[in-house]
C-alpha cells in the first residue's frame, strides 16, 4: 500500500459542522486506507490538540475549518500562530468549508477581523498572502463530503485542479446549484407555486432559493448520494457563496416584482423578455400535482 | 441596415397606421393599404399575409419604437424623478409627432383583443415597452427613490393616467395641449409612487 498522506484536521471560529459533514462520506473507511489524521477534532488520532500545539508535528495537508480571528486562541495559542507553522510544513492547505474561505457566519463573531483565510467575504485578506500558491478552497455550510474527498484524493495523486477566483476547484464549482435541479421545469415556465417539502414548483420567484446564482454541485453529487435541499423542496441558500449568509433565506427579495439577483450572467432585459414570453402561457401540466 | 423588404415592410406599417386612425381598424382593407401605397393586393400579400397578422407586425413595432425611447431614458445617469419626467415627455411628444402610434396602443389594441388573441398573448407583443417600464421601476426601487409594491398597481397607475391624458386630447377634451400638462403630472406620478 502507498504512504497514507499525514493530515491535520485545524478547527479555528468553527460550529465542527463540516467534520460532522464529512464523516457522511459513503466511503470514509476506503478513504482512511489512503489518509491519516494526525489529528479530527471527531475522529480518533494519534495524536491530541495539545500534542498539535506543543510538539512539532509532520503533516502533508493543512485542512483549516472554521474563520481566522487574531484574536481567537486554542489552548492559549493565538490560531494564526498554529496556521502559520502547520502551512508552511504542508504542501497543500485546504480552507473546509465558507468559514474558512469567507470567514461565513462567525464573520458577525465577536472577534474582531474575523475572515476567511484568504479572503473577507469576496475581498482579499494579505495576512496568508504568501501561502496562497498551495489553497485549494472548498466553501459550503457544511462542505460536501464527496467534494473534500475528491479534491484530497487528486492532491493525493498530484492532479493538477483548475481554480476559480477564490482558489475553489472549477470541477466542483464552475456549475451552479440549479444544474441538474428536478424543478428545472418549473423555472422555465416561471412556476413558483411551491409548497414547502413538495415536489412542484421552482422556488427562485417567491420562496428565496439562490440556486441559479450559486457556485456548487449540490445538484450533480447527491449529498448522502440520495438528494439535495432544492429536490427535497428547500430552497438553496447559497451556502457556498463569499456573502453567506445573507437575510430573509426562505423569500425572494423583488423589486416592484423583479427578482434582486438574477441568473448568473443573465442580463436584465433577457431575463424580462423571457420571463414576458413564459409567463402569457399557462402550462396546465405545470399547474396540477405530479402525482 | 435594413433590407429593402424591411424598408417596404416598414413603410406598409406606417401607411396602414393612418389609415386605421382616418378610418378605424374595422373600415381599412388589405386592398385600401393597398392602394395608398400604389401597390397591387397581391404584392401586399408578399409582406403580411393577412390583415391580423399586419395588426399584430404594427404593434410589436410601436413597441419596438417606444421601448427603445425609454431605454436611452434609462440608461442615463440621472435621478428617477428626472427619468419619470423624461418618459412622460417622450409619451406626449410621440402622441404629438405619431399620434397614430399611441391611437393604435390605445384604440385598436387595447380595444380589440379579439385580434390579438393568438399570437400576442398576455404581453409579448409589448414586450419592449413592458421591459423597460419594469426597469426604470425596478431602479427606482434599488436606489430607494420609489415605494417597492406590485408591480401592475404602479404600471396601472403610470400607464393608465398617460393613456387617459391622451385619449382626452384625442377627444378634444384637453383645454390645453399636452406638453403643458408634463410638470403636473410628473409631480403628481412621482409623488404617487415614491417612497
């Protein structure tokens, strides 16, 4: 068997819902053939936070979950300190979750300059400038487990990703959640006649979902390889994006009728035309219950 | 640049538009177009097919015409209450200069759905117009300079009353010509919808 690559799990300002997350990884046992925690906050390791903090360990990947505060110490050490002397030991670091790559929810924390790793919302931070050559970012709240996975594996193998402007892996995040969404046709028609946790009905007009503008493949890898919140009959909240979370999760914000965000890359007067042509039919199919 | 069949086209649509408005949509034939343009019927017929579809050609191009007015006022850089005077401006200048345009808006479209039924449902064959309605109000509610609400009870009230001032003039009802009305009525729109 190859060497297991040696991995070091770092909670900062973190909920630990990306190491619950990822321990729905359908295959964490062929995973841990491959790779070994030094140390999870969740899974057994050998080694303790105090361990990590006193002694000085190795480590290939530097896995940072949870926002950056200067402020914000483990054990009495500031976590910029332990960042910095793991991210230099590792050949790659991987920012878990929009946390850590944002600085996400614990952003409204009370420490102060709380961000991402590299980046305050859709800013950049210089603080880990220099480090930057070896991020790979994986945002989302929680991550999904196939996506850490994969990317972990292709570092494993040295494949080389190609990343977006925020260091994420376009082969998970070039698309947007409402690729492969089973509402599909009830947004082309404009049909938000949703009741929440039924089948029909897009949710993009009226109960808030940011699918269509939101970077990740919810709809491509089925989270727990069996569904997504939209499929479910919830609306996408974006949970990937630099300004998550934003307010007013479950409605569309509209002006005089309009929705704020549009489709990415869709501009204003093409998506008023269609939405003209679509809405003067009435599609009877689209109307009635599924079954 | 257009097509010389776009041009003919277009010059068809123009004629036919005063005659509907000397004549009525119901009085005016294929073969009167016809003739007041020095054109034989069956020429005519190479261009539109039938007088519904001439009726429903004529519309998407005083949409066309209007829709791309109100883009220019939408895409400068001024205050909404500048862009709704603007628009009320270029509504009564175009009932002025084309006051078919609007009399066909007015009196044949919005009078005989009948026609219009198939092939112009709800309103895409207005869609220009609508489309850049529904910008300047959307604007104006993002720059927090108009009230956000439904968006048919703002464009009832904008479009109504301009509709009604013009259908007034068409009756010579007015006491005074249209553009002395602009001030008024942009106050009085502004102040209807704005925060």
């Amino acid at each position: 068997m190859c060497k297991k690559l040696q991995i070091l799990w770092l909670s900062a300002i973190s909920c630990n819902g990306n190491a619950h997350s990822f321990l729905n990884y359908p295959q964490l046992d062929v995973f841990l053939d491959n790779f070994e925690f030094i140390y999870h906050p969740i899974i057994e390791s050998d080694y303790t936070l105090e361990d990590v903090i006193n002694k000085d360990l190795d480590c290939d990947i530097l896995l940072i979950d949870g926002a950056i505060s200067p402020e914000f110490k483990k054990m009495d050490e500031p976590i910029i300190n332990i960042v910095d002397r793991y991210a230099h030991k590792a050949k790659k670091i991987v920012t878990v979750g929009t946390c850590a790559t944002f600085g996400g929810i614990f952003s409204q924390s009370g420490y102060a300059y709380t961000t991402g790793l590299h980046f305050n919302q859709k800013n950049p931070t210089f603080l880990f400038k220099s480090l930057k050559d070896k991020t790979i970012s994986i945002s989302g709240c929680p991550i999904q487990p196939e996506v850490l996975a994969s990317t972990l594996y292709a570092i494993k193998k040295d494949i080389k990703l190609k990343l977006d402007n925020y260091l994420r892996p376009q082969e998970f995040f070039a698309y947007t959640v409402h690729n492969g969404c089973t509402r599909n046709e009830y947004f082309e028609y404009k049909i938000d006649n949703h009741v929440f946790g039924k089948k029909e009905g897009c949710m993009f007009y009226d109960h808030g979902c940011q699918a269509p503008f939101t970077n990740a493949s919810c709809n491509k890898i089925l989270w727990n390889e069996v569904n997504s919140k939209t499929r479910a009959g919830l609306p996408c909240m974006g949970c990937t994006s630099p300004d998550f979370p934003k307010q007013n999760l479950f409605k569309t914000k509209k002006n005089m009728g309009i929705p704020q965000d549009l489709p990415l890359g869709v501009g204003k007067r093409t998506y008023l035309t269609l939405a003209g042509v679509t809405k003067a039919f009435k599609i009877k199919r689209l109307e009635e219950e599924l079954f | 640049m257009q097509t010389k069949k776009e041009q003919k086209k277009e010059q068809i649509i123009q004629n036919a538009l005063s005659l509907f408005a000397k004549k009525g949509f119901y009085n005016t034939t294929i073969p009167d177009i016809a003739e007041a343009l020095k054109m034989s019927v069956g020429n005519m017929y190479n261009y539109f097919k039938s007088k519904d579809i001439l009726a429903k050609e004529i519309i998407k191009y005083i949409s066309i015409y209007l829709g791309g007015k109100i883009r220019e006022v939408n895409e400068q850089d001024i205050s909404t209450e500048q862009k709704t005077k603007k628009i009320i401006e270029l509504y009564f200048k175009t009932a002025l200069s084309k006051p078919e345009m609007i009399d066909y808006f007015l009196r044949i479209y919005l009078s005989n759905r009948e026609v219009f039924l198939d092939g112009c449902e709800g309103m895409i064959c207005v869609n220009e117009f609508v489309t850049e309605i529904m910008i300047y109000f959307e604007e104006g509610v993002k720059c927090g300079d108009l009230r956000d609400q439904d968006f048919f009870s703002a464009f009832g009230l904008f479009m109504g009353y301009l509709g009604g001032m013009v259908f007034l003039k068409g009756e010579n009802i007015l006491p005074k010509e249209l553009d002395e009305y602009v001030d008024d009525i942009s106050y009085n729109i502004y102040k209807a919808l704005s925060v």
